[in-house]
C-alpha cells in the first residue's frame, strides 16, 4: 500500500517559487520508487499576493492548510511591502497557528563544501540548534508610549512559559539521544543578565536532565556560543535556545556550514503539522534569475521525509545532495555554483535516481 501525505507548499516571495521548484522535484523522484505518493496543494501567498488583494494569510487557507500532513515554505518578504508585515503575518502566524514549538536547524558541513573556518573539517561541524518557535521576544508583547515624541517609550516583552520552556528543552534532550553523536546538550542562555527568563530554563533544563542520565548537559551564556561556534564548533552536538538567541546563532552556524544555499530547518510540532524551509531569505534582487542553490530547500524536504518516519526516502535525499556537493558544485554560493538553480535540482534526481537503480547490494550510503 502505497503510503500518501498531503503537502501544504508556499512558493512565496522572491526566490522562493524557484527552491521550492526543485525540492518538488526531489519529491516526485523519490515518490514512486519508495512507495509513497504526496498530493500536493500550493498556496498564493507573500508580497505580490497582498499587495494585489490586500490579503495576508485568511482563515480560510489556514482551515485548508490545517487538512495537510505538512507545509513546505519558500521564503516570506517582499521589497513593496514594509518589514515585519508579511513576517508576523504569515511566517510567524503560521509557527504559532500550528503550535510549531520548536526549530530544528542542523549545521553540517559536508564534504566538498567550503567553510570560512580556517582548518575546520567536515567532522569538526556537525551539530544541531533546538530554537523554541513561539515565545520569547517573538510573543508580540510590548507597546509603545507617547508615540513619535521625544519622549517615547517602547516596550517588547519576552515570554517564557514554564510548559513553552519545558517542551522545548524535553524535545532537545530526546532529540540529542536519538541523534546518537556526542550524547552532549548545551544550553545557550544568557544567565547572568536576563535573570528571570534563563534562571527558568536553567532550573528546568537541570530538572529534565535527571531523566536522561546517558546525555551530557553543558550551559553557556549566548555571547560565549558565538565564540566557540567559530573557535571550536566541534564542541557542539546539540544545543537549545530561545527563539531570539535561536534566530541569531542559527546565521552563524549557517554560515560556518557553507552558508545559505545549504541550510535546511523544520518548525515542528511533533503532534501536528510541521514546516519545513530553507532558512535564508526571499533574496529578491536574484529573483527569477536561477542563480540561488536549491540545496537548502532540498535538505528541507530531507528533513520532511525523517520526520515523517521515511528513512529511507530521506537517505537517499541526503546522498544524492553529497554527491553533488562532493562532485559537481564549485561553490554553495549563489550565482557561483557552476549551474543554474533548476541545474542544480536536475543533477541531485539524477544521483538519487543512479542509486536507486543500482542493485542494494551494490548501495553504498557514505556517512559524511
Ligand atoms: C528565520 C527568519 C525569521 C525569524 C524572520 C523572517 C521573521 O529570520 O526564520 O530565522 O526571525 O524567525
Ligand atoms: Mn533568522
């Protein structure tokens, strides 16, 4: 029986339409040859829509997209449209509509990709940020007071809730045991100044730890992370945050891992209906132009299948982009790749279908 799963896809704004193409792509090579299926629904959304219709993200595609199994997202931003409007309004609606509590954002060099870490190798940057997705800074509490005068006043909360901080730090600790590398968990906090917030995630990261004797625990404060994040990366196995420090180092760790055009990350809700992104940005001055690596949205539909339970499926995604990683790609920079964006999609379907077609016994799945 061949097993199908509803995707939500959001093309959305600049380059987005253009990633999202070859993470399709991916799809539908991998579909029949795994025996599954994915019926798949797109949705208009992003600058050109609302400036056209005024409409942001109705109730209506949400109910739609609330019938899906997952959402697959391009990029949200558009230069027509204010910053912050089409951000909060639907990337951001989206995480907390669908209580997508946590963001999975692995930094793994692979083989072939250049870092700007001098003397870092592949196996000295392989870890993973646990951001939480919904509070925080990201709550959108706050206000402002005597508005546009000189003596305005602004106020933007952050919001740590006891059960956010809890199953944020719970998911961390199980992800880091199945994960099975270093068995280590570092929390990036700031405990010496924002004293309430990170003394609630630090009595409750220790009080978690209890039940997982077999994971290391380690603490550091957010400012020390992004020194050892360049210094020594291979310190790192996973690490857990709060969204706003999580947004921040997670640029960082895209950097040092080949940059944009390779980082991949999920907004899961483990009892709902996850998102799946590639992390950079709308990019609209390369819009259109086919110049921006599709890696990072391929990786997003890799994440996809894991979570959904598709290891195999999701294997061969991975080994096909290292084989292009490895062998065709001159850079993982945009517009220095050697290949055109759909180029790019075209020669990964081409690894995975070469290795599907090859006998197992003859499969080799390198480990990068
Ligand atoms: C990200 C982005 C978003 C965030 C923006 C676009 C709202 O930077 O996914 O990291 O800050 O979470
Ligand atoms: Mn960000």
């Amino acid at each position: 029986m061949k097993k199908t799963y509803r995707l939500a896809v959001i093309p959305g704004d600049g380059i987005g339409p253009e990633v999202t193409a070859e993470g399709i792509k991916i799809l539908e090579t991998i579909a029949g040859k795994c025996g599954i299926e994915f019926l798949i629904t797109k949705y208009n959304l992003g600058g050109e829509h609302y400036n056209t219709t005024g409409e942001i993200l109705p109730d209506t595609i949400l109910e739609s997209i609330g019938k899906m199994d997952a959402i697959f997202l391009g990029a949200i931003g558009h230069p027509d449209v204010k910053p912050g409007i089409l951000e909060k309004g639907i990337l951001l609606k989206l995480r907390r509509h669908f209580d997508q509590y946590v963001n999975l954002r692995p930094a793994k060099l692979y083989e072939g990709v250049d870092t700007p870490l001098k003397d870092k190798r592949p196996k000295d940057i392989d870890f993973v940020v646990v951001r939480e997705n919904t509070e925080g800074l990201y709550a959108g509490i706050g206000g402002s007071f005597k508005h546009g005068t000189l003596d305005e006043v602004a106020l933007q909360e952050s919001i740590h809730t006891r059960k956010g901080v809890e199953r944020c730090i719970r998911f961390a600790f199980d992800h880091c045991r199945k994960r099975n590398k270093a068995k280590k968990l570092t929390l990036c906090g700031k405990t010496n100044v924002l004293t309430y917030a990170f003394n609630l995630w630090e009595r409750v990261f220790y009080e978690i730890a209890e039940e997982y004797p077999d994971i290391e625990t380690d603490y550091a404060h957010v400012d020390a992370v992004c020194m050892w994040m360049v210094k020594n990366p291979e310190w790192f196995d996973v690490i857990v945050t709060d969204n706003m420090f999580g947004d921040i180092i997670t640029d960082l760790a895209a950097m040092i891992q080949g940059g944009m055009g390779v980082a991949a990350g999920a907004n899961i809700n483990p009892d709902g209906i996850s998102m799946y992104e590639p992390i950079g940005g709308s990019a609209p001055k390369y819009s259109g132009k086919q110049m921006i690596n599709p890696i990072a949205a391929i990786l997003a539909v890799q994440m996809m299948l894991e979570t959904f339970g598709e290891k195999v499926a999701a294997s061969f995604v991975e080994n096909g982009v290292i084989k292009v990683l490895q062998n065709h790609l001159k850079s993982t920079a945009s517009g220095k790749m050697g290949y055109r964006t759909e180029e790019v999609g075209d020669l990964v379907a081409g690894c995975i279908e070469e290795s599907l077609f090859r006998p197992a016994a003859d499969r080799k799945f390198s480990k990068a």
